[in-house]
C-alpha cells in the first residue's frame, strides 16, 4: 500500500515512499515511538539506511509498517 516517490534510477541509498492513508507525519511519529528513524518530507517518510544498518533492521521496520 506504499508509493514509493524515490526516482529512478536510484542514486543514493535514500527511499521515500508514502504510507497508506498518505499521512506521513503520523507515520513517522508512529516509528520513531517504536525506535525506527525517519523523516517526513514533502508527504512521504524518508528512509535512510546505511552499511551498517543490519537485516534484523529492515526485518523490524517491515514489521512495523505493516501494521
């Protein structure tokens, strides 16, 4: 249900995407309280993972976005 807003072709490790219901400032208050980072921008959470972002991570912001 998210539309991601990064253009292609990609450039940088940065994704944007909105969420479902396009509020992204509730989104990212709603990650932030479960200790996910992120930032809304122009109506679409950012998402910025590094190398030393691990999968456990990702696995845990899937998780959270999918509720």
């Amino acid at each position: 249900g998210w539309k991601i807003m990064t253009p292609e072709p990609p450039s940088a490790g940065i994704l944007a995407a909105v969420p479902p219901g396009g509020n992204s400032r509730a989104m990212a208050k709603k990650l932030e309280l479960r200790g996910i980072l992120v930032s809304p921008r122009e109506g679409a959470v950012r998402f910025s993972p590094h190398f030393y972002n691990d999968e456990t991570e990702v696995e845990k912001i899937l998780e959270a976005i999918a509720e």
